[in-house]
C-alpha cells in the first residue's frame, strides 16, 4: 500500500451504523432521510419493503390474513430498495412500487403480514446485506432494527410522540375528509401500534440500549439536529 493509500486508510472515518424505530408518525421517515442526507449515509426505510410485500400478495389474490398463504408466497417477489436518502425508491419485480405501497389498502393490510415469520426473516436478510454493503454508512429506519436486524448498531434511537401529536402530523398530509377526522386518523395509527407491538416475532420495541427521544413538543429539525449530534458523538468516541 503506497503512504497516500495507507494515510487515507486511516483517516477515512468508519462506517457507521444508524438504527431508529418507534411507532407510526412519531417522525423516523422524515428524521432518517434528513440526517442520512446530512452526513453522506445511505438511507433505508424497511416499513416501505414490508408495504411493498403486502402489495404484492394483494395483488395476486393472497388472503393477508392466511398466514400460511403469506409463508408460501414470502419468497417470491423481487423487492429492490434504492438508498439515496435525497431520492429513496422501491421497486417489486420491476414495478415502481412508491405509490401503491402508500394506500390505505395497503396500510389496513401491513400488519397482518409483517406478522408472520417466513416474511420477517426474508426481510431482515435483504436489510442486513443492504446496511452491509453502505460504504460509509446507513440510517435504517423500522419497528426492529435496534432488536433484531442490526443489533450491533453503533447508535439506536426509538423515537416516541403522544398518539395526539401523531394523528395531527398525519393529519396535516391528508386531504379532505380524512384530513378532518382526526379520531379516526388517531384510532387507525393505535391500531396498529398495538398490532406491531402485540406480534410474536421481532414487535415494535425499544432495544435496552437505545435512546428513547421524545418528539411531541419538537420541531422536526430539532429532532433531526439531536440525532446528527448522537451520531457525530459516538463517531468521535
Ligand atoms: N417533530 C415533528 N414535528 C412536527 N411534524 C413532524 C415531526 N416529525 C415528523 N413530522 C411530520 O409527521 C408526519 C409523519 O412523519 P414520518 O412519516 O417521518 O413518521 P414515521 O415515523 O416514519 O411514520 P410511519 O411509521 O407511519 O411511516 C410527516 O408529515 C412529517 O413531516
Ligand atoms: N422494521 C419494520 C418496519 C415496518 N414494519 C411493518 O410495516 C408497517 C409499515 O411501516 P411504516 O413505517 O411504513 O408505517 C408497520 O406498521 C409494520 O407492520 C415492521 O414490521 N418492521
């Protein structure tokens, strides 16, 4: 190895490893995109894949809630993330998958198959070869990355948010009706909390060394600047 090669070797900082959970619309989407963005890391939202899956067992008539049916059919679609957090995609079998994953068809379904084991296992292989290829690094986004799919993250964070701080920012991106019933937005989001966190295999759950950050009285970009500072912390420790 010549002197430049070896000296850029040393001083190239390590890959780092970035893994946030919580329930839905307590902000990991738009905090992973932002802080991956900021410091040059790749991007992963695996609730996209697991939408991208139950999309594609409703669109070839499987039953959601056979979970033997679901099992059988895990292996079969094609489901490529791409990882630039300015631009993230999905695709299945070739299909952009970014708009259909996010209808409430789709949303009313998720849990259901996330629930069973052949589809947990499929999933958490194709993100850990995801996060392991990230050259300098990756924000995985989930319900279990601190748990089971990257344990070995270098920083876990579980962001949390009162249910009623949730159904108003989900709220805000609805249109409408919807938009104004804003009981059924907040009973929808509990819902599947409860499901996510009720299943047998890898629930939503908070690892024991996480850092749990409370998001109901933060700006987004107050959220975003905490993170990058834990990250830039366990960098430099
Ligand atoms: N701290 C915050 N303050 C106000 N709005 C926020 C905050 N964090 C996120 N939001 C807004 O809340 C909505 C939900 O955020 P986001 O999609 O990032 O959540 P999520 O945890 O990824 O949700 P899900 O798990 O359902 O995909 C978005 O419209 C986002 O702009
Ligand atoms: N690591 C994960 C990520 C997601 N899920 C399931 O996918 C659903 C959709 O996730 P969003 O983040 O897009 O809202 C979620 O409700 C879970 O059922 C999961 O199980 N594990």
């Amino acid at each position: 190895m010549s002197d430049t090669v070896e000296t850029a070797a040393r001083t190239a900082p390590a890959a780092v490893i970035v893994g946030i959970d919580g329930p839905s619309g307590t902000g990991k989407s738009s905090t992973s995109k932002a802080v991956a963005a900021k410091l040059g890391l790749r991007y992963l939202d695996t609730g996209a894949q697991y939408r991208a899956i139950t999309w594609w067992m409703l669109s070839n008539g499987i039953d959601v809630n056979d979970a033997a049916a679901v099992a059988d059919a895990a292996g079969k679609p094609e489901i490529i993330s791409g990882t630039d957090p300015s631009a993230p995609t999905i695709t299945v079998d070739g299909a952009d998958a970014a708009g259909p994953i996010r209808t409430q068809e789709v949303t009313s379904a998720v849990s259901a198959v996330s629930a069973v084991p052949e589809v947990r296992t499929r999933l958490t292989e194709l993100q850990r070869s995801i996060a392991a290829e990230a050259p300098a690094g990756i924000v995985v986004e989930g319900r279990d990355i601190g748990t089971t799919v990257l344990p070995d993250a270098d920083l876990k964070i579980f962001l949390t948010a009162s249910a009623e701080a949730r159904a108003a920012r989900r709220s805000g991106e609805l249109k409408g009706k919807e938009a104004s019933d804003l009981a059924a937005t907040q009973a929808a989001l509990v819902k599947r909390d409860a499901a996510d966190s009720g299943r047998k295999t890898s629930p939503l759950a908070k690892a024991g060394d996480a850092v749990e950050v409370d998001t109901t009285e933060l700006t987004l970009e107050q959220v975003i600047e905490c993170v990058v500072t834990l990250v830039e912390e366990r960098r430099s420790a």
